[in-house]
C-alpha cells in the first residue's frame, strides 16, 4: 500500500519552514502608510456604517460624535453625506 500523502505533506510543512526562516520580513507587522482620521457625524439620527478595508462596523449614535476612523477605511466615509473629517484639534 502506497504512502505517498505523508510524503507530500511532509514536504510542505518542509517547504513552509523553509521558507519563514529565509524571509524573516514576512513575520514582522507593517507600519500604518497614513494616520487614521477623525469624522463627525452631522445627521439627525443614528448612522451604522461598516469599513469596506478593515470590515470595521462604526456607529454614530448621536448629532456631532465624532470618531477614529482606520486610515484604510477613510477614503469611503468621504462618500457618506452627513459624516465630515475634522482636524483632531477641533473635536
């Protein structure tokens, strides 16, 4: 009887390994590109909207929150009418 699926598997769990001992810069954690941005929601009710990047859910519960939003998900909120980027200063 033919044992050849342990081989295979034996020789990717090789592979693997070596492959992370020779790229040690895939194990490390990516810098952010761009600092995450602060909105304010300008609504009268509440809005739900969830980050199309992170899958990020965000609420806004009431008239004038403001809250961080993940660098990766801004560019989107830009596209929701009543949430507007401020400067953190001005929160």
């Amino acid at each position: 009887m033919c044992n050849c699926g342990n081989k295979r598997n034996e020789y990717a769990v090789d592979e693997k390994l070596k492959f992370n001992s020779n790229n040690n810069s895939s194990q490390l954690m990516p810098s952010k590109i761009f600092e995450d941005s602060y909105f304010k929601y300008t609504g009268n009710t509440g809005l739900t909207v969830k980050g199309n990047i992170t899958g990020r859910v965000y609420r806004f519960s009431k008239v004038d929150e403001v809250q961080l939003i993940d660098y990766r998900d801004a560019s989107a909120m830009f596209g929701v009418p009543v949430l507007k980027k401020v400067v953190a200063n001005s929160r």
